[in-house]
C-alpha cells in the first residue's frame, strides 16, 4: 500500500508540475503578445491540492491535442494558390499510366488545383482529335490549350506562383528528370516477359480500352514493349536495366543532402516532378524493387503526404 501511495504522490507532483510548466508557456506567450490574448485573461496556476489534478490533465491534454492537431493540419496541408489565381475549368487528356501525365497530376494535386481527367485511347486517340498535337499530356485550362508535361507545369506555376523564382538546382534536377530519369523507367518495366505482362495488365485495367481492345493490349502490347525496351536499353546505353534504376534512385537522393525534399521544408517544382514519373511504376515490381534496395522509400513518403489526395473532380 505505501509503495502505492508513493507512487501516486509521485505522479500527483509529476502532473502537477507539468501543469504549472504549461502555465508557465502560456504566460510567455502572452507576456510577448502584450499580456493578453485577445480579450481573455490568462486563468491562474493550479493550486498545490490534489483538487486541481483533473484541471492539470485536462490543460496538458487538451494544449498537446491542440498542437498536436495543429501540426498535423500543417504537414498535410496543401500549396493551394490564391482564389484569384486558381484556374477555373482544367482538363487534363492524359494515359493513366503515362510518366509525363503523372507529372502534370502530382503538380495540380499538391497545389490542390481541381481538374477533370479525359482518358485517352492511345489506338484511336479519338478524344484528341480536337487538337493538331497528338500527344499527351494536354492541358486545357480555362480555354487555353498547353503541351509538353515541362512547359505545362512552367505555365501553371507563373499564373499561380508569379513571384517564384525557380533555382539553378532545381533546373537542373528538372532536366535530369526528362533527360535522363523516364529513359530508365521502360528498361526496367518491361525487363522481363512478365513484367511486361504486369505493367500491361495495370494500362489495360485503368486505359480507356474497350473489352476486346483490353485484352488484346495486353498480350500484344507486352510482347511489342518487351523488344522495344531491349532497344531502349541499347539506345540509352543501359548495361544492367535495375542497377541504372537503383543508380537513379540514390543519385536522387544524395541531391537531397539530408533535407526532407530539394526544395527544402517542402517540395518543389524538381520534387514533384520526380515523384510524377515514379508513381506509375511505385507498385509493379520495378517500384518495389527500387525501394527495398534503395533509400527513396522515406522521401516518396514524404511526398505522397505532402501531395495528398488527388484533386481531380472526375474522370
């Protein structure tokens, strides 16, 4: 029973004591606000008898749920531009599973940028008839046709983001994407028969494809991409299709040196465009490859938090 009480008096003294630091926070705060915090004034210490426990707890809890609410808000929270500035009526013609598609979604979903998704068949391309280029992605934004997943995002940002300046590193990292990173991801994706046969199963389920059309993109579309990659391969001059994957992956994390992201506390234009053409392949069995061998795995978390949720509103 003493070994009780003593415990119990410990942890009386404990809460109360951490109540009283609290306090004690509180009123620094307010002391550098000018004493009070709007019209409220600061409620007094707690008193030493065991009456003000509950009210200790009930402080303690109540100032670390708030913060740790407030934190949580935070890190989640997305760079959406100001209402001004948002555009209005975005449609993205896109290939679900297309690298450069992705870039431009990962750039609209962390900038919270509400957009519709029209999905292309790549045999027909009947949705784009509309337009002279005949590529994805295209961006319609309020009227306005833009091409070229790079010169799309370089157009948003400047209507969006007007002041930001863009940085040599994050130039430079920005053409390494388009440069060097997509030309690795084929190789790898269509390395074996089977993998060829997985990556086609994913564009057959999520491609705008009828039934027959579906079945026969992917049989034949894998055993067409499994050669085209071997020439790929040749062309970029790909020796060993996973160790140019991995080699990527850790050249683009020896760029972070030691930051959260290259744009620092948050991602920027060279971030998102790194994370957009690596989600497409995220779960095949490059992508899993690619994070239990290396050490992308921490910094793709952090972005697929830091992009949340897609903001598409249909397609």
């Amino acid at each position: 029973m003493r070994t009780i009480r003593t415990a119990q008096t410990l942890a009386s003294r404990s809460l109360l004591l951490s109540s009283r630091a609290l306090h004690g926070v509180a009123s620094s705060v307010v002391a550098a606000a000018g004493g009070r915090l709007g019209s409220l004034p600061l409620p007094p210490p707690p008193a030493s008898s065991s009456r003000s426990m509950p009210v200790g707890i009930a402080g303690a809890v109540s100032f670390s749920l708030t913060f740790a609410t407030m934190a949580a808000a935070e890190a989640k929270a997305k760079e959406r531009p100001p209402l001004d500035l948002l555009p209005q009526d975005v449609v993205l013609y896109q290939y679900e599973a297309c690298p450069f598609c992705n870039k431009v979604r990962a750039f609209l979903d962390y900038h919270d940028i509400p957009y519709k998704v029209v999905e292309v068949n790549p045999l027909t391309k009947k949705e784009i008839k509309w337009s002279e280029y005949k590529k994805v992605p295209i961006l319609t934004v309020d009227g306005e046709q833009l091409v070229d997943s790079s010169d799309i995002i370089n157009v948003l940002q400047r209507r969006i983001c007007p002041d930001d300046v863009t940085n040599e590193e994050e130039a430079i990292w920005r053409r390494w994407v388009d440069e060097h990173l997509v030309h690795v991801l084929s190789p790898n994706i269509y390395r074996t028969t089977m993998e060829a046969l997985e990556s086609f199963d994913y564009i057959a389920k999520h491609g705008n494809f009828s039934f027959t059309e579906r079945f026969a993109v992917k049989y034949a579309g894998a055993a067409a991409m499994y050669v085209v990659s071997k020439k790929l391969k040749k062309k970029y001059n790909i020796t060993d299709e996973r160790a140019s994957l991995y080699g990527s992956a850790n050249t683009w994390t020896e760029a972070l040196d030691g930051r959260d992201f290259l744009g620092g506390s948050k991602p920027n234009l060279a971030d998102l465009a790194v994370f957009g053409v690596l989600r497409p392949i995220r779960n095949l069995r490059a992508g899993k490859d690619m994070v239990e061998h290396t050490q992308i795995g921490e910094w793709y978390q952090r972005m697929e938090n830091a992009v949340g949720e897609p903001s598409r509103t249909q397609g």
